[in-house]
C-alpha cells in the first residue's frame, strides 16, 4: 500500500540544519534556524517558565484532560495580552503551527471555496498547509528587494482583487522571512481594503514582543479588529516565552456568529482531541502573576534589544566595508529575520567558502550571530558581492 507513497520534496531548513551539523569547522556560523540565540549562542530555558515549572510540578495534582479547546485560563490570559477586551472564541492549539492550521480548517470548513492569500515571500509552511488541505492560494506582493521595505502600493493594489470571503494571511509583526513590516498607517489602509473587499485576516503572530516591544508589536493587530468584523489570530508562544519544544499556540477569532466555539471545539476533537497543556499553563501561570510576569517581560525586552544591538552593529559594519548604505535596511527591520539580496550562488559561497549557513533564499537568522561573528560576515558578505 505505502508503495504508491511518493518522496516528500525536502524541508529546506531542516536540511540546512543537518548540513551545518556535519560541517567540521570550527568557525562555521548557522543563520539558518529560527531559533532565538543569545550573545553566548544558547537558547535558554526563560526565568519565569523555570518559576512556573518548578510550581507547576510541586502543586499539579493532575494530568487528567483539560477541555477540548484547551484551559480557558490560558486562553483568557493569552488572548486579553494579544486582543485587549475584545471578546474572542479561542482553541489551544500545538505551537503557532497548530493554530495556522486550525484556521485554515475553519476557514475550509465556513467556506469551502474560499481563497487563501499569501505574502510573497511567506513562511513556506502557510503554503505548505493550505495545499495540504486543498485550499486554492494566491500571492499578493509584499517585499521591495530594491529598498529592503514593504512595497506597499503593490500590496494594497493586490489585496484590492481579493474577492468577498477570501482569507488573508497577514503577519503580525516581524514578517518571516523578510523582516519588513508594515507601519501603523499602512495597517489602516490594508484593514480599510480587506473591510471593503469583505475579506477575511488571518494573522500569523509568531513574534510578539521581538519587534518593537509587547504593546508596539500588537497595535497594527487592533487596528484591523476595530475595523472588521471577523478576524482570526495564530498565536505561537514559541519564541516570545521560548517554548519551543512544548508546542503552545492559541487560535483566536474575532466573530458574532454563535457557532465560531464549537466549530474551534470539533475541529481540535478532529484533528488531535485535546490540545497540549503543560506549556500553555506555564505561560498561563506567568501571565497571570505579577512578579512573575514581570520578569518575562524583562527578559523578553533584553532578547529584543540584542537583537535590535545585533541589527545596528551588522549594518555598521557593512555601510564602512562596502562605502555605501545599501545594507542600511537590516537596522530598520523587525525580529530575528532578515532577507539578504543574495544569488544562489553568493549563498553557496557563503556556506562553502566562509562555513555560514544562510536559506537559500537569503533568509538570515540575526539572532543566531554573536556579536565577535558580526565582523565576519561583513567581511564574507562583501567577499563574496552581495
Ligand atoms: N508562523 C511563522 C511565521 C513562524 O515563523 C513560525 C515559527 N517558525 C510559526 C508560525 C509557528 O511556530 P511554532 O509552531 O513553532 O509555534
């Protein structure tokens, strides 16, 4: 039976993962994995999930399920820090990946037909799951190779064709992979747009919190749910509490219509029961205790100013080595991604000549670069022309 089963094309980064494993150098650099790193080259363990682990394991008396949907505790707690007041249906869901998925199969499931539109670039994954489950996408155009921003007119003229009960998919800050982001007033012309093609946002928000901070990174978000009246958010706790592994996302929708619960409640029961819950209580339990909340945050702000750090020195160094301000944008951009305006081949020189590991694509990981490897790169992005 499995015979007729055909070789699944492979997934670019993790095979980009593997290579950087089996490289023998010493010096080689990974900007390939999207995985936050600090200036020491860890991923830690936050201080307030080990808090509220330590908790966690000394006062759970449990491990019997949680609801179909997932602790309404977590949903409350993480939702009201996305959304504000504004009341939403919510389903737990595995990582920010789950919660994608999950509105896709709502949507699918609200309307069969609907098309399903993508930045491009995009997280390939959005694309992946959508041809997975059948969904017909369409691209509209995000990414300006020649400034390194949002091309924006391009954008907006794009979404404008999108037909009455088509999805969008929006990023919610720290667009993956090219860093660009919208700005606030571009928030309000695209919701303006996506309001009166009646088109309905996703938005991915994978990143809270690394771009400009907690309040910053949520405001184009509230711009659109004040302007529509039905929006889907998926939220991934991956990064910003560094989860990763725990797999903890929410999917929140925005909408009057009664059935929107049950629907997110049948669709968990469908695809995997009950949601994962360990992971969504620690963020739970940290967002719901001042003290302990507080010292996320904190944290959470020293991983987005390194980063930000990181961004300013790489562009610094590459305006003195190349005499010019074309690398300026990578300052300008958000999280941990940024698209480098590179061939192929400059990016297999780069990987062979000098051992640093970039996506194919270009796709940078700034939070995988230590701050004595910043003047490296330089150096290996200019020898090799980009
Ligand atoms: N959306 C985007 C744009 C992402 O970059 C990621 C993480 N790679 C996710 C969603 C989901 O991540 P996870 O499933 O690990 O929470």
């Amino acid at each position: 039976m499995f015979g007729s089963l055909k070789p699944q094309p492979e997934d670019k980064i993790l095979a980009l993962m593997s290579a950087f494993r089996d490289d023998p150098r010493g010096d080689k650099i990974d900007l390939g994995v999207g995985v936050y790193r600090d200036a020491q080259g860890r991923t830690p363990v936050m201080r307030a999930v080990k808090s509220a682990e330590r908790q966690l394991v000394e006062n759970q008396t449990t491990k019997s399920y949680t609801g179909l949907t997932g602790d309404p505790a977590f949903a409350d707690a993480l939702g009201h820090l996305v959304l504000g007041n504004a009341p939403f249906s919510h389903a737990a869901t595995p990582g920010g990946t789950g919660a994608v998925h999950q509105a896709l199969q709502l949507v699918r499931m609200a309307k069969p037909d609907a098309t399903l539109w993508l930045s491009e670039p995009t997280w390939p994954n959005h694309t992946a799951i959508a041809a997975h489950l059948g969904i017909r996408t369409r691209t509209y155009r995000y990414y300006d190779t020649d400034t390194g921003g949002v091309w924006f007119s391009a954008m907006a003229e794009d979404l404008e064709r999108a037909a009455p009960g088509d999805a969008v998919m929006l990023h919610g800050c720290c667009h993956n992979p090219t860093g660009a982001d919208l700005a606030l007033p571009q928030w309000r012309e695209i919701a303006e747009i996506l309001d009166q093609r009646r088109a309905l946002p996703i938005v991915d928000l994978a990143y809270l919190g690394f771009a400009e901070g907690l309040d910053a990174d949520a405001a184009g978000l509230h711009i659109l749910a004040e302007a529509v009246p039905e929006l889907l958010v998926a939220v991934s706790c991956s990064k910003n509490f560094g989860l990763y592994r725990d797999r903890v996302g929410l999917l929140l929708a925005l909408s009057d219509a009664p059935a929107v619960q049950g629907s997110l409640a049948a669709l968990n029961r469908l695809t995997y029961s009950f949601p994962p819950d360990h992971g969504a209580r620690v963020v739970q339990m940290i967002l719901d205790d001042p003290e302990m909340r507080a010292d996320w945050q904190a944290e959470l702000d020293d991983m987005r100013t390194g980063m930000q750090t990181t961004r300013h020195a790489l562009a610094d160094a590459l305006r003195e080595r190349s005499g010019s301000d074309r690398f300026g944008f990578l300052a300008g951009h958000h999280g941990m991604f940024s698209l480098l305006p590179a061939t192929s081949e400059q990016i297999a020189r780069l990987r062979e000549d000098h051992g640093i590991y970039v996506v194919g694509d270009g796709r940078m990981n700034v939070a995988g670069l230590r701050p004595a490897e910043v003047p490296v790169l330089a150096d290996a992005i200019v020898a090799v022309g980009i």
